[in-house]
C-alpha cells in the first residue's frame, strides 16, 4: 500500500520524525496530479499546500529527519525538476546540516540557488566547495561551480571570471580524462566570452578523442545547422543519435531527429531550382520521416513541438507533398 500524505503527516505529528525517501514517495505523488494548481480545491486539500506543508517539516528543527545525502540529492533534483528550485534550496540546507561536507549538496545548492537567486548561501557553498580536495569532486562539483563563477560576471563583473573557469576546466578534463563533459563544459565557457571558434575546435578535438560524444556531437550538430551547414549538421546529429544508444541517454534524440527533419528540408528548399522531382521528393520524404520519428519519441518540448510541426506542414504545402504520417496540426 503507497503511502499517502495525510498518513504521513499524522506519523510525522506523532514521531516527530521523518524519512526522506517517505518524502519523496508522497511529493512525487503530489507532483504529478493534475490538479496541482486548481484553485476550487479547498487550500488544505490542494497538491501545492501539501508540498508547502512537508517543506516546512523538513526545516523544522524540532522534526528530526532521516536519510542518507543521496536521497537529499534525489528529493531536490525532484522538486527542481517542477520548477520549485527555492524549495530544493530548503531541502538541501537540512541535508547539509547532516552531511556538511557533502560535494553534491554543496555543488546541488550553487546551481539551484543561482536559479532562486539565493546568490550569498551559494557563495557560501563555492568557497567551501572549493577547500575540499577535487579528488573527492564529483561532476556535478566541477559543472556548478563553473557556472557560479560564470554567474558571477553578472552579478559583480569579475574581472577573472575566465581564467577561473578556464582553470578549473582543465582541472574537470584530469579528474576526469575518459568523459566528454569536461570539453562540452570548457565549450560552454569559450561561447560565454564569445570565442566561438575555441568552443568549436574543443567539440571537434571531443569527438577525435572519444568514440562516444553524443552531447558534443548534438553541439556541433546545432552550430553547423546554425551556419547553414545542413549536410554536416545531419552528420553530427546521426552521430549524437548513435551515441546515445544507453539506458541513460545524456542528450534529448527527439531534438536530434529534429534537427535532421528541419536540415533535409533546408536542403530542398536551397536546391529547389537545380534538383529535379524525384530528388526533392526524396529529400521531403526523408525529412518526414525524421520528423514522425522525433514527434513519437514525445521528448520535444511544446515551443519546438509546435516549431517542427509548422515547418513540416510548410513543406507539405510548398513541394505540393503529402506527409504520409498522421500529424495533429491543431
């Protein structure tokens, strides 16, 4: 029998007590009812004030709470993944009590406060994120705290916010030499300070070094596709596909198939005067299938769902094409 809210509560009230992982069983549940924010519900029986209502428990200091740093992790990676990034901040704070020196929740708090602008506590975690040797840094501990210091040309124009994270870049590539994410990072900081030649070379030299690159390759798919290079950017983008072949994916293969669809298409549309029928019609046929491909994955959020779907049904009237897949252009 799946626990419930009201039988956690009453438990909670009565204990003064409380697991994580029974915390995170009850707000996932709540999370996903769809009337998380229907306002003709009575407010103690809306999803939104149960959340609020177990939050506060979590930071009640008379409620001792139990559980390892990794469900803290899992139970703010859940609540930020809904948009409620100031409550994972909450969440993670009591689990810092718990486990000071956690590199997660210390790395979990930069990027999460960064979102909810809780920017002196995250300063707070970097400095002391930074005091504990990079052998115990996960990746999590080197990307957030990049993007803190990225953040922090914003927030207070620091002068050497580049060398910093160019610095600790080249760290994340020793620590971890056998992963591409220390060069799709290092990419994202040259595209920060413009320099965008350097973050292409450092895609280029990712895929060079590893046979699997997928976030690299989905990049580079995207700066050529960017640049007109329809032909390339189909090429990374079958790679990235390729790549990602995992239980646990590291890229959305939707947006790679519809990078392809949209590639084929602007490919027609560039040889429209020089190709002969049978040539666009296979260039369209194959753009439809990318795209039937890429809307049953269902992975495309609405903007580039509605965006796919426009641009498919403007080939169809333009080449005089039908798309022999069912799409709902409503």
């Amino acid at each position: 029998m799946s626990l419930n809210f009201e039988t956690l509560y009453e438990t909670i009230n009565q204990t003064k007590r409380c697991s994580i992982s029974d915390i995170q069983s009850v707000s996932s549940n709540l999370l996903e009812q769809t009337d998380f924010f229907d306002m003709d519900n009575e407010i103690t029986e809306s999803p939104f004030y149960k959340l609020h209502i177990l939050i506060n428990t979590i930071s009640n200091q008379n409620i001792t709470v139990v559980g390892v740093s990794e469900s803290y992790h899992n139970l703010a990676v859940t609540f930020a993944k809904s948009g409620f990034q100031d409550y994972s901040c909450t969440i993670l704070e009591r689990g810092l009590k718990s486990f000071p020196n956690s590199v997660d929740l210390l790395a979990d708090y930069i990027k999460y406060g960064i979102e909810c602008n809780r920017i002196d506590t995250c300063k707070s975690c970097y400095n002391k994120l930074q005091n504990i040797s990079k052998n115990n840094w996960t990746w999590r501990s080197f990307v957030f705290s990049i993007d803190y210091i990225l953040n922090t040309v914003y927030i207070n124009c620091n002068q050497n916010a580049y060398e910093e994270a160019i610095t600790l870049a080249n760290n994340y590539k020793l620590f971890y030499p056998n992963s591409e994410q220390p060069y799709f990072t290092l990419s994202n900081i040259y595209d920060t300070f413009n320099k965008k030649n350097l973050s292409r070379e450092t895609l280029e030299k990712a895929l060079e070094q590893f046979s699997i690159a997928p976030k690299c390759s989905l990049k580079l798919a995207d700066i050529s596709f960017e640049n007109g290079d329809y032909t390339s950017a189909i090429t990374y983008a079958k790679r990235a596909i390729s790549n990602s072949i995992s239980t646990q994916p590291s890229i959305n293969i939707s947006y790679c198939y519809l990078i392809i669809a949209l590639c084929h298409i602007s490919i027609a549309l560039d040889n429209e005067i020089n190709s002969d029928t049978d040539s666009l019609e296979k260039i369209i046929s194959t753009a439809y299938h990318n795209a039937h491909v890429a809307i049953e994955l269902n992975s495309l959020d609405k903007s580039l769902f509605l965006n796919l779907k426009q641009v498919v049904k403007m080939a169809e009237t333009h080449f005089n094409l039908e798309n022999p897949f069912s799409f709902d252009y409503d």
